[in-house]
C-alpha cells in the first residue's frame, strides 16, 4: 500500500487499542502506543531510503528483507524502545506487542498487490504479490479516513474501527473473488496454450484491470474493464540468448536489479555503428500503450558497458536524456 493509506491503518489500529484494558485504563500507555502504532505502521517502508542513493539499489531492497520476519522483529524495538526510554513507567510489553501488530499489518498487505514484498526472506528470495489491490485503493483510503473522522467527533473507537476493519476485510474478500473471476475467464480464453502464470494488477479505477499472461512461447498482454477482456499486445517468449554482448549486460547492477524485481518481461537488442543497446522492458505496467518501467544498458564493441538505467520512463527522448549514450 502507499503511505498514506498505511498512515489511516496505524491511526486505526491505535484507536483500537484501547480494547486491550491495560491500554484502555492508563492515558500514558495509550499515547505511547498510539505513536508506537503509528509509527510501526510505515516503519517497514524506512527502506525507501536506498532511493537517495540509486534506482538500482531502491528496487532490489524496496520491500526486500525490510518486510522479512527478522526485520518485523528489528521494527517492532526500533519502533518502542525509543518511545519506553521516554516513558519508563508504562507497561513495555502492551506498547511492543501492539507495534509489532502495527508493523505485521503492513507487511500482510502489501502481499495483496501487484509488487509485492519478499516476505519469506531469508528462507526464500520469492516475491509473493497476490495482484488484487492497487497500491493506492480509494476505498480502502477514505474507509479509514471517515472511520478516524468519526473517531474524532466522539464515535466509540472500538465500534468504529472493529467495523471499519470489518469492512475491510470483506472488500479484500470481494476483490480477490473479482480476481478469481478475471483468472478463469482468461483460463477458459487460452484453453488450448499451455498458461504458466497469469499476473493481474487492479488500476486505480475499481473495474479496470491490467493483465498479462504468461504461456509457454508467447506473452498476452491485456485490460479487463467491466469484465470485458481485451487482448491488447501479443510478444513471442524468447530466453535470453548465451551470447557475449547478453552476458556483459547482464553483469550490469541496473539490469540486474531489473531481473530480479520483474516477474514478466522481454527484451530488445538494437545495435549502431558505434554501441550496443540492449533493452529489457517490464509488460506488467502498460499505460497508453507504453511500457514505462524499463532496464536499458549501452555496450561498446568490446561488451564493455557504456551506460544503464533502471526506472520508471514515459518517453523515448527522456531515456536517452538518461542514458546520454554518445557524450
């Protein structure tokens, strides 16, 4: 989920809280675990910090071991150690275990969408994303918003968040159904290709869907909007040749990085008279008929890489700001 929405889910989880007595009856430990909840609940995504230093490094470690068990641990101490150093007379047990809630519901659902966390992390390098919540949901938003509107013009916490968790619950429950929906049609669509995968990704309009398709040689890339499927692009399945000029950029941390986060992607080998350039294009994230989330490296004659650039690029003049090839 995005940060603002994980903001709305720790204000709800605090308010809560009071369910626990021990909370309920000490004003200091509430507000020490309304800040330790709050907090906990966007602790996981302090990993956006490697975006200071590289595209490369934010997309190989955004939601990586940051969102792994060992690290809920870490958060859950980083997160109230602090805050009991300040207010010693509380209990620390009812401030940790309700952070460490906090810090378990942001990693739960970040799960549901499209990029997923490796929350399995050490035991598997796996990235487990369902694909049937938008990183960004409107509804899930403005649900917890008008739960703590409510909160703050004197509604029982309790009711109020144990309803508004409720709802929520069922919305996710609705969502993965109207997954399961779009799977089958397209299952019974490609009855006679052999499907490996199936990757859907929700907009942020609630019945358009972004889908891409994995058979054994070809890839699909469609909209389901409505529950009407369109089939939109179709990309022969090559593997990566065993050539010199594949295995020089595949050396390269950019696309590296690429490789590792993308679960469906082909690549283009262009070659001129002074470089080679050697694309690598994600087709989970079609908009407008372009695929904007690319890895590009340039290479000489020798395979020495020139340049590379992993991101997020809406036009074809802007990467090659980027990539700046010929200076």
């Amino acid at each position: 989920m995005d940060t603002a929405t994980h903001l709305t889910m720790g204000v709800a989880l605090s308010g809560l809280s009071v369910i626990d007595p021990v909370i309920e009856a000490n004003p200091s430990l509430f507000t020490a675990t309304f800040f330790g909840v709050v907090i906990g609940s966007i602790a996981p995504d302090f990993d956006t910090i490697f975006k200071l230093k590289d595209n490369a490094t934010y997309i190989r470690h955004h939601r990586g071991y940051s969102h792994s068990p060992p690290m809920l641990i870490f958060w859950s101490f980083f997160v109230s150690l602090p805050i009991f150093f300040f207010m010693p007379e509380i209990s620390y047990l009812h401030l940790w275990l309700w952070t460490m809630l906090a810090i378990l519901l942001h990693v739960t659902v970040d799960i549901f969408n499209a990029y997923g966390t490796q929350a399995l992390r050490p035991f598997s390098h796996k990235w487990l994303a369902m694909g049937f919540i938008n990183t960004f949901d409107p509804f899930i938003f403005y649900l917890f918003v008008a739960g703590i509107f409510a909160w703050l013009l004197g509604a029982n916490p309790i009711h109020t968040f144990t309803i508004v968790f409720f709802i929520n619950i069922l919305y996710h429950i609705k969502r993965y159904l109207d997954k399961k929906e779009i799977v089958d049609i397209l299952k019974r669509h490609f009855h006679d290709k052999n499907i490996e995968r199936i990757i859907t990704q929700p907009t942020i309009k609630h019945n358009w869907w972004r889908i891409a398709v994995v058979a054994d040689n070809q890839f699909f890339i469609a909209d389901s909007v409505d529950g009407h499927i369109e089939i939109l692009d179709i990309f022969d399945r090559k593997p990566l040749p065993e050539t010199a000029e594949m295995n020089a950029a595949l050396l390269d941390k950019n696309v590296q990085a690429f490789v590792n986060f993308s679960p469906v992607y082909r690549y283009e080998i262009d070659r001129h008279d002074d470089y080679i350039e050697i694309r690598f294009i994600d087709l989970r994230y079609r908009s407008k008929g372009h695929y904007p989330f690319v890895a590009v490296v340039t290479l000489d004659k020798f395979y020495n890489i020139l340049t590379s650039y992993t991101g997020w690029v809406y036009s074809e003049e802007k990467l090659q700001k980027k990539l700046d090839v010929l200076s």
